[in-house]
C-alpha cells in the first residue's frame, strides 16, 4: 500500500506527518522553521540639491529582492536604496514589490511634484516646444520607411516621391501643451495609398493625389483638417485621439492592426527618438515595422 500524507501548518513550523496506511503507529513528524513573510514598506525623501530627485529606501523586512515602479505603471528590478526622477509636475505612484524566503508583499505611496524641472527635455517638451510646435514629414529619401526588421529594408520613399506625393509630405501636424490638443492640416489634398498595387481601401479612387472632396464620405475623416487630442505616454508612446486622427500613413493603425479600412478612434506609436527639430515614429506589427520620421517647421 501506497504512504499517506497529511500536512500540518502552523505559524512559523510546517510538519510533515507520514504515515503507513495501515499502521498510525509508525507516523514519523518532520518540522521545519520557516522565515517571516516579508512586510514591504519604504520612505521616500527629496535629494538635497537636485530637481524633482528622490530617494526611494526600502524599509521592509524579511526581503531579499525589491521591485519598483517609479511612477511609470511598470515594475523593474531595482536596489533596496534607490533613486526616482520626475521631469514633470505632477501627481506620481510609486510602488514597491517585494519577495522574501516566505512570500510577496507590495506597498504605495503617492509623490506630489509640484513644479516643472526647466532643464528636462522631456518628449512632451519637445513635441511641443512647450507651448505650441508644427511637424511635417521630413523632406527626404526614407521619410517612410517598412521592413522586416531594423537592418532590412521592403520600401521607402526616394527623392523623387517628395513631389509624386507632394499631398502626403505638404501634410501639418501640430501638437499643443495647453489642453493637449492635436491639429491637423491637410493643405486641402489627399494622398491615395496602396496595398498589394490596389488602392487601399476598396472605395478609395486610384493611387494619387486628390483634391480633398473628392475622397469618399466614409474616408473623409482621414482627409479633412481636424482638431483632436494626443498623450505622452511613460516618455515612449506618442497617441492621437479623434475619428481619423494619424500621422504618417492614414492606413497605418495601433499593432496589431495593420492597413485598416476605416478611420480609427485612435493610434498609438512608439516614440524611437526625438529632438527640438527631428521625431522618428515607428509602429512594430511583429511581422514588420512601419517608420515616420518628421522635421518640425
């Protein structure tokens, strides 16, 4: 006959009973200690003399391992003293997640910043010159870009797509700190684009520029001037808000959907890079990567 076993939990001991089915007389105890579990806590406290700089001190006990989200909404890996920067005025949480030799345990707590660091270059800063900035695609071979992978590329445009697709690079999208307010000017045509040689979606007319009366009602979302919202996200996503709202490609949607066939109610991007007068946008689909890169005006 097969042993039994029966498991026994107390505060701190864990006992194992093992016992023959047969014969209770032959139950053998094993106990062994267990640590605490650990009870996650921290301080945190300016830097003397350094803008919007924390220091973030775990104050927890029983853990070997300390995970923080410096406000961003993601965890990291961090030390048991560590430090958190907050370009921007704001409201922030920052948690702490811990593991000891018994389990988990988490703690919060919020940070009030109360003013800008004017010497951060923040994406939002930058896109918006802190105030009110205009992009356009910039005026060059590789402005849109598509591979596979970084070192590969299907298509791009070349020099000469500047004026075949003038509509498309005379295209004006501003970015507004004040109320986070995203415009765009189409300079009244539309270019038509392409998937597969056929002008994408059905219903569009042939590839080519158009004045913009004459893209269809369903589309017109995509070719008319309109006012719409956007968002810095964690300092690495760039997303536009509005029916039809994009930058770029009006075909190009939030991965993973590619070459939609209606204005979207949003896009989000990946900011890979930005400066006061230069932004790269990318879009990753896993199977392919769509690049935009802009100037500002």
């Amino acid at each position: 006959m097969q042993n039994q076993y029966m498991t026994l939990t107390g505060r701190n001991v864990l006992a194992f009973i093992v016992c023959s089915s047969l014969f209770f007389s032959s139950c053998k105890y094993d106990t062994r200690e267990l640590s605490p579990k650990p009870d996650a806590s921290f301080t945190i406290e300016p830097v003397a003399g350094q803008v919007n700089r924390y220091v973030l001190r775990s104050t927890s006990t029983n853990a070997f391992r300390y995970n923080w989200d410096k406000g961003t909404g993601s965890y990291a890996l961090g030390k048991e003293v560590d430090t958190a920067y907050f370009p921007d005025m704001g409201t922030y949480v920052v948690r702490l997640f811990v593991f000891g030799h018994s389990g988990i345990d988490s703690a919060q707590q919020v940070v009030n910043v109360a003013a800008d660091d004017p010497a951060a270059q923040t994406p939002l800063k930058l896109l918006t010159g802190n105030n009110t900035k205009t992009w356009k695609l910039a005026q060059e071979a590789g402005a849109l870009w598509i591979g596979p992978d970084p070192g590969t590329t299907w298509w791009a445009n070349n020099t000469a797509d500047l004026t075949g697709r003038s509509c498309l690079f005379n295209d004006e999208y501003t970015f507004t700190l004040q109320g986070n307010v995203f415009s765009f000017n189409s300079n009244g045509d539309f270019y038509v684009d392409e998937e597969g040689g056929v002008a994408w979606p059905a219903g569009m007319p042939a590839v080519g520029c158009y004045s913009n009366d004459v893209i269809p009602a369903a589309f017109q979302a995509w070719a008319n001037n309109g006012t719409f919202s956007f968002e810095v996200i964690n300092n690495s996503k760039l997303k536009v808000t509005g029916t039809g709202a994009h930058l770029g490609l009006y075909k190009t949607g939030t991965p993973p959907d590619a070459a939609v066939t209606v204005p979207q109610g949003s896009v989000t991007y990946d900011i890979e890079s930005i400066t006061a007068n230069r932004m790269v946008l990318k879009l990753d689909y896993g199977w392919g990567i769509w690049k935009f890169v802009f100037t500002s005006m």
